[in-house]
C-alpha cells in the first residue's frame, strides 16, 4: 500500500462476508469466521499505513443496497483502502451477470438478492491508482464457474491491486473455520517484524493454502509480470507446498512455514536459487516456457526431500504434486496423471479416506487423465485410476460414473473408417 499525502488524512477497511459455501450440508467456506480472524488484526497493520484508519466488518447483510452504501462510502474515501471480500460467488442464469451471494440470497432471485460484481467494480473504478487493495477469498458455485472459466478470471477491477483465490464448486476452503488463504494471510502478518509488500503476503499465503487443483488464483505470474514499475515476487505454485529442508533436517517430521530460513546450496541442497527458496524461481521458470527446467530443478528438490525425510514423507509428497502441476503446464498430461495418482496412493495410505488433500489430488488426477488424447495411454492410466477412485468412499459417485464411462468407450474396438468409392 502507497504513503498517501499529508491532505489524505484517514485510511479505511472495509470487511464483507457474503453467503456462505455449502455443499450436501458440508461448510466449504465460511466467510464469517474469515472476517472474525480479520477483524482481531490491528487495522493500521492491514493496511500497512500508519495513518487513522475506519474500520467496518459487514456481516449477514440480506439487502444489496446496504452492501453498496457501504462500498460507496469506503471508495469516497481520499486515503488507503482495503476492502476484503469473502464468500460465494454465483451467477444470474438469465442475464448470466455475476454476483457476490448475500445471507438471503435467493437462488430464483439472485438479481434481486445478491450483490451484482459490476456495482463493486463501478464504485472502485474512480479511485485513484495505488490507494486501493481488493483481497479475496471465494469460492464459486456451480453457475458461476463457467463464467469465470470463459473469461479466464474475475471481469474488472482494472485500477486496485487485486490479490485472491476463487476456489471452484465443491471443493473445502476452510471446512467451516478460517479458510486457508486468509489464515495464511494473518500468520504472515502476526509473524514478520516488518509488514511484508501485499504481492509477498499474497505469494505466501496461496502457496501454503492447499489449494484445490483448478483454483483461480488472482493476480497470475503473468498478470503480475505484465504490472507496471520493479518487477514484483512471482507466485508459487497453486498447491499444498513444503517447507524448505534445514541442513540438519528435523526427523520429527516439524515443518518449517514458507519464507523461512534460507538454505545454502551445499550437502546436496540443489542450488541454483536466489535465497533458497526454490518455489518461486521453479514456477517462474514454467510460466516463461523453460518447462524442462523447471521439471528438472523440480525433480532435483524432489530427490533432495526423499533423502532427507522419506520417500512417503508429506514434504516429498508434495513435491510430487509440484511435479505433476509442471508436467501439466508443459502439456505432459500422461506424466501428470501417473504424478497425481501416486501422490494421491501416498495420501492415502498416510493419511486416511477422510483427508482432503487425498480428493484434491485425486481430482488432479482425473482432470489431467481427461486431457490425454493418445488412445493406449488413456487406457492403461485409466484402469489404474478407476481403481484409486473406487478406494474413495466420499468421491461423488458421479465422477466414477463419467471416468468409467470414458474408459469404456476407449476400450471399444474402433469401427473401420468408410472407404470413399
């Protein structure tokens, strides 16, 4: 956030927490035990000035035009903003328009009881560049996600820095407490001794989330590179990540937070990293195309890991799982199937059918199986898929329907071509 000037007299914060995100009776999001956790942080610290600064939390509110006085009064204000938003996104099925879903949104009135996303984006749109951060914490229901997937992000907003995640349909955020983003967020800002830049809590705390694999994550390494002014930290990888391996590993097991102590590229720490934190270099590395690169310094880190804590590790599992979102950005989408199951077997041998992260790389697992256009390499990573799904008795059985129809017509012998006469 931007020292403002001396006729800027007061900053403001301005917390919202929309509907919450159930699914099936299950809270997948909880936006206000997000807003709760917020509210305990000093104000001047979230939003790193010093000056005077207003505070409102708007919680349960039912009426969009409350929620939009409150926005039209935070944006006249003349200094720093932050406004947090937290809850589910939906969409109006008529006028497929976008919208933050309140505690009375109805699903057959959305235009009437859930806050339009263009009112928040034209009340922000006049404030003046570098006075504004929108941070966001989301997740999309089954007719918003669509629209996000079209237009590949959340539409507007071009002025504020931006920084969030939108976690898609079904997926836990926080299982009915902080969500992970959020709470990362907090950890990040109670532990530094000095306010780290908004960009770096950002990087930080998505990476150490646990993401869903499939989850928006705004801004984009791209988004951030293409910023104006000194180029910015680039974003980890959108996925459980580990802590960095000590010189004397711990064999408890006791994880280090990202942003720890650096480590020297020596006793047979793969080097090659600017501060020792590999992450951000190996995602950077992908994101500009240098796929084998980034696969290979990836695999080293993976190496180094196993050695270190154990092949079933959760550190080396995780590398794993930063191996298989690699190969899916290079377009290796039999490698990272092959990735997403094994993480997905090691899971669940550690950790039980219950965890989340066991369905979260499950589901990397089929989405990347149904990529895969070679015929025989569909069907034998099939059939080993089919049987990890089936060991999972809180898959929605929908998935298992639909990845063994898909299976079945790849095993089907293929009807000979008609010969033109």
């Amino acid at each position: 956030m931007y020292l403002i000037g001396s006729g800027q007299q007061r900053g403001h914060v301005l917390l919202i927490a929309g509907d919450a995100a159930v699914r099936r009776g299950t809270v997948h999001l909880a936006p206000s035990a997000n807003l709760a956790a917020l509210a305990m942080v000093p104000a001047s610290v979230l939003l790193g000035s010093g000056l005077p600064t207003d505070t409102v939390c708007l919680d349960g509110a039912r009426d969009p035009n409350t929620v939009l006085a409150r926005l039209r009064a935070a944006a006249a204000t003349p200094g720093p903003l932050l406004l947090y938003l937290s809850g589910r996104l939906t969409a109006d099925r008529r006028g497929r328009g976008l919208y933050l879903a309140l505690a009375g949104t109805a699903r057959a009135a959305v235009r009437y009881t859930a806050l339009p996303w263009d009112w928040l984006v034209g009340e922000l749109r006049g404030r003046p560049a570098g006075l504004t951060t929108v941070l966001l914490d989301l997740a999309a229901d089954k007719e918003a996600w669509p629209l996000l997937q079209e237009c590949g992000g959340l539409p507007g907003l071009p002025s504020p820095e931006v920084y969030g995640v939108v976690c898609p349909p079904g997926f836990a955020a926080g299982s009915g407490t902080v969500s992970g983003y959020t709470r990362h967020w907090i950890e990040q800002l109670r532990r530094s001794p000095s306010r780290p830049a908004d960009v770096q809590l950002h990087a930080l705390a998505a990476g150490a989330a646990g993401l869903p694999p499939g989850a928006l994550v705004l801004p984009t390494a791209r988004e951030l590179g293409m910023r104006p002014g000194p180029q910015q930290q680039p974003l980890p990888l959108p996925l459980p990540l580990p802590p960095q391996p000590q010189q004397q590993p711990d064999r408890q097991g006791a994880w280090q937070e990202p942003g720890g102590p650096a480590v020297p590229a020596s006793d047979g720490v793969p080097g090659g990293v600017s501060g020792g934190d590999p992450r951000p270099h190996i995602h950077a590395l992908a994101t500009a195309g240098r796929h084998a690169e980034a696969a290979a310094l990836a695999r080293a880190w993976e190496e180094h890991v196993r050695h270190a804590y154990g092949f079933s590790s959760p550190e080396a599992v995780q590398w794993a799982e930063i191996r298989a979102d690699l190969a899916r950005m290079a377009g290796d989408f039999l490698l990272a199937t092959g990735l997403w199951i094994g993480a997905c077997r090691v899971r669940l041998a550690g950790q039980g059918a219950a965890a989340p992260e066991v369905y979260a790389a499950a589901a990397g697992a089929l989405y990347c199986w149904t990529q895969l256009r070679d015929r025989a390499s569909a069907v034998e990573s099939g059939a080993e898929l089919l049987a990890l799904l089936g060991t999972l008795p809180a898959l929605e059985p929908r998935y298992l329907r639909l990845a063994q129809a898909r299976l079945d017509v790849l095993r089907a012998p293929e009807l000979p071509r008609a010969v033109p006469t």
